[in-house]
C-alpha cells in the first residue's frame, strides 16, 4: 500500500456534461513574435467581443506564463489578476476591446515538446491539445475561432526560414534581422496555430484544383534529407486529387506547406496550410525506409491533408469530439490507403492494429467511449479507441447506408458545418438527413466503452438454416449494464459437399439482443462466413471445427474472410495448446500449404495471411494469460510449419527479391513474403538459416529486405547476429529514423535476456529521453514484446517504471503512453498481478507527478 500523504492530489475531472458556450469571442488575433532560441517575446493583441448575455470578465488560459504586460485598447490596463495559471482581465461593461498580451517564453528549456520549443537549433510549435496557452494567454478551447496575422522577427543567419498558418503578405530585413508577416484568411482554433523558424530547405511542387487553381507545395527539411522527400509530395499530390474525386474537398489556400520535426510527441499535426511532421512520416528512400515505412509516410500525409476539411473547416466543438475530427479522418485516409494499395491487405492491416491496440484498451481499466464522459488530462484520450474504434463506427455507418447515401451526408455535414464548430451528434445527424434513416440506437457506439461480443449458434430446421445471434457488451468502468448496439454484420454460407450450394453475402443489421437470421436450405450444416470483411468491431464467438476453417480459407469469395479463417485455425490451435491440449498441427500445415499455392496471385495478401497470430493476440483469447507457455507454443507451432515447409520456404527465397525502388502493389507484396518466409526457415532451428539471412543482411538493395533479415538474426545467439548488428549501427549511426530501428530489433527480440539488453541500450551513447521516437523504439518496443516484458521476476516492469517517472518531468505526454501495459495486470497470475500493481504505486508515490501520469496510473492501478 501506499502511504496517503505521499500520493499525488488527483487533478480535477472535467465533465462533458458541464460544456457552456465561450462567453467571449476572438474574431481576430494578431501576434508578434521577437524569435530566440533561449527567450522569444511573444505580443498578442486579441480582438475580444463579448458572447455573454450579462458583463463578465475575459478568463484566458495559460501555463507556465507570467504576463510582461497588458493593455486594453491601447492603454496600460490594471484591472487584472492571476488566477493560478490563468489571466483574468475585467473589462466592465464593455461589449469588444482589443486586449493585448505580452509574453516571453524560453523555448530551449521546453522538452515538454509543446507550444513553442526548440528541435536542432529550429523554433517550431505544437498546440493541440492545450499547448497554446504556453505560448501566450488565451481561452484555448476549440470553439473559439479566430483569424490569424503573424508575424516573426528573428536573426537572419539563425532563422532563415520563417513560416506560419496561411500565406506569406509581406517580409522584409531589419538589420541583421529579417522578418514575415502572415496571415490565414479562415477562422481556426488556437490548437491549429504554427510557427516555424529555422534553416531550412525545400522540395517545391504544385497541383492544380478541380476549378483550376494553382496551389504551390513545400516540404521543408533539414540539409541533406531534401532527397528523401519525394515519396511523400506525391503522397500529398495523390491525397488532394483523391479527396477531389471521393468528397469533392477542394484545398481552400494558395499555398500548403509542411515541415519536418525530429522531435515531436506525435506523428504529425493538421495545423491549417502549415502542418509539422515527426521526420518519421516524411523522410524516405530504398536505402532507409522499409515499404511499411513508404506506406506509413502515404497514409500520414493523407491524414493530415484531409483534416483540412474534416477537422480544421469543421473543428471540434469541445475535447470531448475529438473522435468527430480523428475517427471520420482515419477512416478517409484508411480508404484512400486501400485504393492506393491493396484493399485486402489494407482491411488486414487495420484490423490487426484494432485488435493489438483498441481491443485491450476496452477490456481494460482506461476503456472509455469513443465520445468520453469526462477527462483529467485531454491528452490522454489520444487514444485507439477514438482515433481506430472511431473510424470503425464511421465505417459502419458507410456500411449501412452504402457509397452513395454517405457521400450526401458527407456533404450535408460540411455544408451545415463549414466555419463551425462541431459535435458528434451534428456528424450522425447530418448522415441520418442525408442518407434517410435512423440511427437513433446506433448512436450508443459513441455513449457506451467495450467490445462487443456476438455469440452464434446455427440452428436446422428441417434443412432450412437459421443463424441464432445473440449481443452482450460487457461492464466497463463506470458502465456496469449495457444496452443492444445497432450494428451491420456481413454474412455468407456456402456448401462444403461440392452441390455449390450457397447463399450470397447478406449485410443483417443487429438491433436486439438476440436476433435470428435466416440463411436457406443445404442438404447439410454449411460453412459459416462470419463479419466478412469486418463489417462491425465486434468479437464474435462460434464454434467450428478445423475442416470448416480450412475450407473457407481455402474457398471463401472474401478475401478479409479467408484470412480470418486461417487466423481462427492456427488461434484455436495455439490455445488449446497453451491450455494444456495435444496440439495438432498438420491441419494448420495442411491450410498454409494450400494458401501458398497462390502466392504468385497475390504474394501480400498471402504473406498477412500465413502469419502466425501475435503472442499478445493469443493472450487475448485466455482469462489468465501465460505468457510463456504462449510463447513456447507459437514457436512451436512456427517450427512445425517451418520444418514441413521447408522447401516452399526456400523457394520463395531463392530467386532474388523485387528491386528496393519497385514500389509496386507486387513488389512490396513479394518483398514482405520474402520475410516471412525466412522467419519459418529460422522458426527451424537449420544450422545454415544464419548465414543465409546475413547473405540477404549483406545483399539486400533496401531497408525492407535488409531489416527483415536483421529482425530474424536478432531472435538468436550466432555470429552472424553479433555482426549484423555492428554493421547496421556503423552504417546507419548518423541516421537517426534508422538508429531507431537498430534499437527497436533488439528490444523485440524472443532471446531470453531481451531485458538486460533493454536496460543496457537504454545507457547507449545514443540512447536519450528527449527524443520521443528513440523512447518509443526501446521502451515501446518492449512493452510490445509480451513474454519480455512480463518477464516473471518484474524486472520488465521496473523498467518501464524507472522510465515514466525520469521522463514524467521531462515530458509527460510521452510518460503517460507507457503506462498502459501496466495497466492490464488483471488478466495475469498473482504473481505478475502483484508486481505490476507494485510499480503503479510507486509511480503514483513520486512527488510533483504530472496530470498526464497520475490520471494514467491512477485509473490503471484501479484495473
């Protein structure tokens, strides 16, 4: 236990319910900013009108700021007051004045990564959530829009490159100095503002709109990463003519700027015409980045250019929304993925992470609606459940209505919208206006947290055949009784005895809490298509046996349905295993063998599809997870598919792999299917499988082939392994996006002694806690590597620990998102449950915790 008087006081809960419009407006606001690295002075003259019925004073937010001076109206003003961190001006009875705020920061010393912070020598900002209220004092709330000028002073020599929100009016020089005055022409949210000053170069391009404007395009990088840019601006490019053609968006500016950032908390951010990216989601080439890499950098650079209608055009009316801004714009960029790629792999690849991310988060003590109830720190809700689960229930609602009803209420909700701040009812409502139904009982996916659970069961009546379903959404914290989601479910049934016999897909739409579905006359029990192409985010329980499993991932007309198919084969294998059974692995041997004999068809539908499930995944399954009998099983089960298709294996491997700079649809699919193909080889134990994968180590022409190859040496003990690493580290030590990937191999690593090795990489000369990407390629990595990081004496665990409570002080945001882990400690043995309960506490007992941490804990620490 810990002693009272030690743990931190909670901070306050703020409730949605407890929302009351701005009683103070900003039309306009224009900042002047006098730029340094060590001190920037910061002017504001805010154009404020009164929106209360009755005089009320001006409250306006900040942290970590001491006001130099105010003014109202041009005169030095008194009647002000510090109310704790927020600046509270009485304005009488006036009804508009022009208050003006100054301000100095010290960006050099803000390793919180937000507001106004210094990354190499460069200014740049970050301010969602709250992060403006540290650059000046302000409301800081999304439903205050206001026009933006800007403009930046700052040594010529130092900064270059001055960049804000809109276009660039006027710049001139001054002295030594130089300066550029901005101005955005559409009202935003303080959370959208950006600055960036530093030196700077630029890859330039244009597009040209649907009504024929020219709108000039720049990514802006350090020196020497301008060739690493070029995937990404025809990311861009591919994005604005997609969103012309799917949404009839058109880009509202003349000009869309983005820059790149080392140091950043997130991936990257939406700001209006000047968006900052963490250098991971833009800097790529064959020789760096792997195709998951390209793919990343294409499906970001969609995210956030379409978040210029879907987030900064209509904006969030509160924190509480944000699934309103974050689910619909993962789901567009979701889509437009799937039609760049492969829509198969791409369903698989969503799902996967829903799975890995979303899933645990709904069966664990931080599970919260999609539209939360209440919040401490609101940059703990940057979560998958309103960004992944959000898109699902977007998704959903497409589902349900179909393409072309979505797109009139796609259109309905920007044309009600535009200019506004929103909510996520405003989005349902516009669909249901749009699209002529009724979504009433649908709109409990936004109220209520957990996964829903669908238990099955088929029923024969005389040949004719029925699907019995019945729904249940299990408690959550503070949920205790939940009521019947609306949900579309895709179903299909087909004969396995060679009559052809089948009933085509059929979208059902649940309501009740059982529900029964008529599927037609078969001569006998039918293979079962469930969800098909995961039409609802659910867990479906059904019982079938082997041979049916196999049949359909063999003969399924859905691709999503296949794959799910051989997934459930090799998952009820692997627990049943784990549980103590006889496992019989030549059914699963059997079905790989047979989805390889289309690889050529589709080799990256085949390479997701032949993947075991993740040790995570088939803890999920267990109401104790084991995690080291998962493990001995999966790679039991791996060897066991490896050893029996040996020769698949190394056919797939012998002939030479696509070219780094193929990034065709078939090409990264053959590439990926080269990897895993090596991975069953090594699963074997073979005594040539080292020397093989340091051949392709040594060979490979880009990332992709060449970070495969070192992920398989990893896992073992060889020489090779050892000299794999020493030449990747000496060949990449000067990059830092690919040292991430040197640190994160080790961290993922099945070896026995993965923790000792964390703990010593985490004393790396080029291990530090100030860049979030290295934090989250060590320790990230390892949270994710299951049987390490429960490793059974804790010392997973206390690692983990020592790192929130270093870097809490340091930046807190990042602190925060490795607490969860420690948070599922119910669904392990006693043992494990003790000492993951232990570290909690001890976090919660430091003194001077941070909001982000003590709520993270706090809420964990409760299960």
């Amino acid at each position: 236990m810990t002693d009272a008087s030690s743990t931190p006081a909670m901070p306050v809960t703020i409730h949605r319910g407890d929302y009351r419009p701005p009683e103070w407006l900003i039309p306009d606001i224009a900042l002047d900013f006098a730029l340094g690295i060590d001190a920037t002075r910061v002017a504001a003259a805010l154009s404020v009108v009164r929106h209360a019925d009755a005089p009320v004073p001006l409250v306006l937010r900040g942290d970590g700021l001491t006001p130099a001076a105010v003014r109202v109206d041009g005169e030095v003003w008194n009647g002000w007051r510090m109310d704790g961190s927020d600046l509270i001006v009485d304005l009488g009875d006036r009804t508009a004045a022009t208050v003006e705020v100054d301000t100095v920061v010290d960006p050099a010393s803000n390793t919180q990564l937000s507001g106004l912070y210094a990354s190499n020598s460069m200014l740049c900002t970050q301010c969602e959530a709250e992060g403006f209220r540290r650059i000046t004092f302000h409301p800081d709330r999304p439903d205050v829009l206001s026009r933006y000028k800007v403009r930046m002073q700052g040594d010529k020599a130092k900064f270059p490159i001055l960049l804000s929100n809109g276009n660039c009016v006027a710049q001139g020089e001054q002295g030594s100095d130089h300066w550029a005055l901005w101005e955005d022409p559409w009202p935003k949210p303080s959370y959208l503002f950006a600055l960036v000053a530093g030196d700077l170069v630029v890859n330039r391009d244009s597009f040209t709109t649907m009504s024929g404007r020219k709108v000039a395009l720049g990514i802006w990088v350090r020196d020497g990463d301008l060739d690493r840019t070029g995937h990404a601006m025809q990311a861009l490019k591919d994005s604005m003519k997609w969103d012309e053609e799917v949404y009839g968006r058109e880009y509202d500016l003349d000009l869309f700027n983005i820059v790149a950032v080392s140091d950043f908390n997130m991936g990257a951010m939406e700001n209006k015409g000047l968006n900052i990216f963490n250098t991971r989601y833009i800097l790529a080439d064959p020789d760096t980045a792997t195709d998951m890499d390209y793919d990343g950098v294409e499906g970001v650079v969609a995210h956030e250019y379409f978040h210029n209608w879907s987030g900064n055009r209509v904006t969030c009316r509160d924190w509480f929304q944000l699934s309103l801004k974050e689910g619909f714009t993962v789901f567009r960029d979701q889509n437009f993925s799937a039609d760049m790629g492969s829509p198969a792999v791409k369903r698989i690849e969503d799902v996967r992470l829903l799975r890995a991310a979303q899933f645990p988060e709904d069966a664990g003590p931080l599970a919260h609606p999609i539209r939360p109830d209440s919040y401490q720190e609101i940059s703990n809700f940057y979560t998958a459940t309103v960004y992944n689960k959000g898109a699902e229930i977007i998704r959903m609602m497409a589902t349900m209505v179909g393409p072309e009803r979505f797109r009139k209420g796609t259109d309905l909700y920007f044309d009600r919208h535009d200019g506004e701040a929103a909510t996520c009812e405003d989005f349902v409502r516009a669909i249901e206006d749009g699209a002529g139904v009724d979504l009433t009982q649908f709109r409990r996916w936004y109220e209520q947290a957990g996964t829903p659970r669908l238990s099955l069961s088929l029923v024969d009546d005389g040949g004719q055949w029925a699907l019995d379903v019945q729904q249940t959404v299990p408690p959550t914290p503070g949920q205790p009784d939940k009521q019947p989601m609306m949900m579309p479910l895709k179903l299909a049934a087909f004969a396995m005895d060679g009559s052809g016999a089948a009933m085509p897909e059929m979208l059902v739409t649940l309501t009740d809490a059982t529900q029964r579905v008529a599927l037609g006359a078969f001569a006998a029990r039918p293979a079962l298509s469930i969800n098909r192409g995961f039409s609802a985010p659910v867990i479906v329980d059904y019982a079938r046996a082997p041979g049916e499993l196999a049949w359909l991932a063999a003969n399924d007309d859905d691709p999503f349905a296949r794959y799910e198919a051989l997934q459930q084969l090799m998952l009820d294998t692997l627990v049943a295993a784990v549980s103590g059974g006889t496992p019989d692995h030549s059914v699963v041997i059997d079905a790989v063998a047979g989805t390889l004999a289309g690889r050529q068809t589709d080799p990256a539908f085949v390479a997701e599809a032949v993947l075991l499930p993740s040790e995570a995944f088939i803890g999920d399954q267990m109401v104790t997870v084991d995690p080291d009998a998962i493990r001995r099983e999966r790679l039991a089960l791996q060897a066991a598919i490896g050893a029996a298709l040996e020769r698949e294996w190394r056919a797939i491997l012998s002939g030479a792999a696509p070219p780094a700079t193929d990034l065709s649809r078939a090409a990264k699919g053959g590439r990926r299917l080269r990897g895993v193909a090596l991975a069953y080889l090594a699963a074997t134990g073979r005594d040539d499988v080292p020397a093989l994968a340091f051949r392709i180590f040594s060979d490979a022409d880009g990332m992709t082939e060449r970070q495969a190859a070192l992920a398989t040496l990893a896992h073992g003990d060889s020489d090779e392994r050892v000299a794999s690493l020493d030449i990747f580290y000496q060949r990449y030590r000067d990059n830092p996006l690919v040292l991430d990937k040197w640190f994160q191999v080790q961290a993922w690593s099945l070896r026995a002694d993965t923790v000792h090795a964390v703990k010593e990489l985490a004393q790396h000369p080029d291990f530090t806690l100030a860049n979030p990407n290295r934090v989250r390629a060590l320790y990230g990595a390892l949270t994710g590597n299951q049987a390490a990081f429960h490793q059974a004496d804790g010392a997973g665990y206390r690692l983990i620990a020592d790192l929130v409570i270093a870097l809490d002080p340091k930046n807190p945001q990042t602190a925060a998102r490795m607490i969860p882990p420690l948070g599922r400690w119910k669904r392990f043995d006693e043992g494990r449950q003790r000492l993951m309960r232990a570290e909690l506490e001890r976090i919660l007992a430091q003194p001077g915790l941070s909001r982000d941490v003590t709520e993270q804990a706090s809420k964990s620490l409760l299960g």
